[in-house]
C-alpha cells in the first residue's frame, strides 16, 4: 500500500520514520506543484496532507476524488505554526448549509 505525506513543515518528516514518502512542498504552491501533488495523490491509498496545502488543493482534490475510480483516503493536519485550523471554519460553513443556520461556536 503507497502512503504519502504532503506538507511544508518540518514536523511532516517524521512520518518518513512510519513509512510514509514525504513530499516537502513550498508554502506557496506552483501550478507545477499542484499538478505534482495531485498526481502523487491519486496514485496513492492514503494521504496526509498538511492544512496549509489542502487549502490550496482541495477545490480540484474534490473534483478529482469524485470522479475517482478508488479513491484515496485523504487525512487533513493541521500546521503547527497557526493556533487555529481552518478545518473548523469549512466544517462549521458544511454544517450551516445543511441545517440552514449559521451556528456559533463557542471559544
């Protein structure tokens, strides 16, 4: 089974330790790199993507895994230079269109 972990973070090397390849992309991704990462994904079976990289990935990730055969099983961390992640907001935004509410949360 092929795992990958994307990412541009340091702490993202430590999954080589657990047999993951690990792709260390800038924190700003290229088209190339898009292409790159995306291709990486859809030949693998499980992906950790680090947040920072699925926020700019996941509009075409999403097309791509719809249409996708065997899908991968796409894992989202956050980074651990930002105190909050965005999975939350998108998550919260998800919720929101479903029920028909804007939700708050509490902090």
């Amino acid at each position: 089974m092929r795992v990958i972990a994307v990412g541009s973070s340091f702490e993202i090397d430590a999954l080589s330790m657990l047999g993951f390849d690990v792709m260390k992309m800038p924190e700003l991704l290229s088209e190339d790199d898009i292409h790159h990462v995306l291709g990486r994904i859809l030949t693998s079976r499980l992906v950790v993507l680090e947040e920072d990289v699925y926020v700019q990935v996941k509009e075409r990730l999403r097309e791509i895994l719809e249409t996708a055969r065997r899908p991968p099983l796409v894992v989202v961390v956050p980074t651990l230079k930002r105190g909050e992640t965005y999975r939350l907001e998108e998550l919260q935004n998800m919720i929101t269109r479903a029920v028909g509410v804007r939700l708050k949360w509490k902090k």
